[in-house]
C-alpha cells in the first residue's frame, strides 16, 4: 500500500475522531505545526522514518517536542502511529488531515503572482471576484514577478487566469513566427 494511501486512512480516522471529541480546530493547529517543524526540520522526518531507532526513542523525541504544543487528541495519534510503525507516515498524515479539514470546510487556496506589489483594495476586489465566482472560503497567496512586466498570473486549483504583459508578448511573437512561415 502507498505512503499517501496509508496517509489518508490514518487522517481519516483523526478527523473522525477529532470530531467525536470537539477539538477539529485543535487538532487541525496541531497538524500545522506538526507539518511545518517537519518540514523546516528534514532531520526530525528522517528520525521518524528511520526503522532502525526505537519506537520508544521516536515517541520521546515527539514528547519532547509537541507535548506541551499540540492536544491529547493528536499525541496520542503520534504514540499509535509510531507503535504501529509507521512514523514515516506522520508528515504525509498531518499534510493529508489539513486537506480534509480544507475539503470539510470548503476552503480553497488561490495564487496570484503580479508584476507588482498588490495594494489591499486589489487583494479585495480580486479576493472577492475568486470567491464570487468558486464559493467557499480562499486563502490568497500573494508573490511579486517583476519579469511580468505587468498584470497578473492568478491560480486557483488547477485553474490558471495569465493576464501578464510577458505572456501577451510572448502570444504577439509566437503569432508573428507563424505569420513568418507562412
């Protein structure tokens, strides 16, 4: 079975469980942060997957770590996981949770990379436009590109808007090309 299938089971059944027991938003925080210090710390998930230290030494090291920083709830699924020997599932777990916590609550990530830095009044307005036209709740990630020139690249999902002065120059030269051939 894969990572990520194995993954998935487990944050299903911490959901579920989370939900059985009032603290979804807890043990959502928990995740996050579980999920960012693995990933800002590639030796602790390497700790995690390795087989050959202890279960007992990898549930210390999490103790040490996230016992005064995360709920019961989700400690406890640590302690499972690493007794069921499978804490190198643990990051691909808690990045799987937050994607059904996302999916439950309707939230949708969005990118917007412009030539320029956004003003608030344009975060809004494109904000309101992503969420008008999709639902739910969006999480906007802004990034500067000044090699656009000018405009925007919006990404929603699977979805790309390029409003960007570079692409439309690269659209006039490609045309040009074919004009050429001809």
């Amino acid at each position: 079975m894969s990572e990520v299938t194995v993954a998935i089971r487990y944050a299903k059944a911490l959901i579920d469980l989370a939900e059985e027991q009032k603290a979804v938003e807890a043990v959502k925080d928990d995740m996050v942060l579980f999920y960012k210090t693995v990933r800002s710390s590639p030796e602790l998930g390497a700790v995690l997957a390795n087989p050959i230290v202890s279960h007992s030494k990898k549930k210390a090291i999490l103790a040490e770590i996230f016992a005064d920083k995360v709920s019961k709830v989700s400690m406890a699924m640590f302690n499972i996981m690493i007794d069921k020997g499978r804490g190198e599932v643990l990051y691909t777990t808690s990045h799987e949770f937050i994607a059904l916590y996302d999916i439950k609550h309707n939230i949708t990530y969005a990118k917007v990379i412009s030539a320029a830095e956004l003003s608030e009044a344009n975060k809004k307005k494109l904000l309101d436009d992503v969420q008008k036209a999709i639902g739910g709740t969006i999480k906007l990630n802004t990034q500067v590109d000044p090699s656009l020139i000018g405009g925007f690249v919006l990404t929603v999902g699977d979805r790309q808007v390029d409003t960007s002065v570079a692409a439309s120059l690269k659209k006039i030269k490609k045309d040009f090309a074919s004009i050429a051939t001809i």
